[in-house]
C-alpha cells in the first residue's frame, strides 16, 4: 500500500479489504469448490464494490482501495513455478506441460482479478450515469415550471 502513497488513516481499511479478498477467495475455491480462477474472480468484484461505496466515506478515488486490495490474490507461487520449470526444463515434456499449466493458471488468475475489479465499476458508473441524467432532467423541468430559466 505505501507503493501508491496511500494514507496512513487508510491502511487498516485497505488490510481489512484484501483479508476479505483473501478469505472470499478461499472460500469460492476451496469449500464452494469452484476452482482458484473463479474464487480470484468474486474476491475481486467483492472489494471492487466495497471500493465503490467507500469512495464516498473516505473522500478518495477508487483505485485507491480496490488495487491495493487485490495485490494480496496475486499467484506468485504458480508464476515462480512455471518460471522454474522453464528454466530447468531439459527437454522433458512433463516440465514443459507444468510450466504450460502453471503459467496458464496464473495468467487467467490474473485476467480474472482485472476483471472482478473493472466490471462493478463500468456498470455501477452507467446505472448512476442514467440516474443522475434523469434526476437532472426532474431538476430542469421542475425549474422551468416555477419560471425561473432561461432558453438560449
């Protein structure tokens, strides 16, 4: 979190946010059993729409909270095993298949997280896009029902 100069009166928001990630995660894969892939993916759209919400208490932009939520759900170990098995690989076709699935894993594990962090945000700022439109649509008719606005 001190990469991305966070506040200090943040850090314990932003702990509480990627333990829950974390467990959210754990949970989806390991007792819902629906796979690491999945998990990362509903850890992430779970912090993402406590980011949305906590933007409003907190005053700040939401990559604030959300990325430095996720970091904690980064696979490094399926990265350092794909990489190790590339680099020790002496023309085995086992090591080449673990480095093939090790790094495939990581990969989607990745794009899952990016995902489950972009997408609340993308429909949440469209539903409030066409809600305020229209509450400034009410707003504009009720001004020009009481006469005071001016047509260009």
């Amino acid at each position: 979190s001190f990469i991305f100069n966070i506040p200090k009166k943040l850090l314990w928001f932003i702990a509480l946010g990627g333990a829950l990630a974390v467990c959210t995660r754990n949970f989806v894969n390991f007792e819902l059993g629906y796979g690491p892939i999945f998990g990362s993916f509903v850890g992430a759209f779970l912090v993402s729409l406590i980011g949305i919400k906590a933007v409003h208490w907190f005053n700040v932009p939401n990559h604030t909270f959300t990325i430095p939520m996720v970091i904690p759900m980064i696979p490094g170990v399926l990265i350092y095993r794909c990489l190790l098995a590339l680099i020790t690989m002496k023309g085995v076709v086992g090591e080449v298949t673990n480095a093939t699935y090790n790094g495939m894993n990581a990969a989607l594990i990745i794009l899952c997280i990016s995902i489950g962090v972009a997408v609340p945000k993308i429909f949440i700022r469209r539903f409030l896009g066409q809600k305020r439109q229209l509450k400034l649509q009410q707003q504009l008719a009720e001004r020009k029902a009481r006469g005071k606005f001016l047509e260009w």
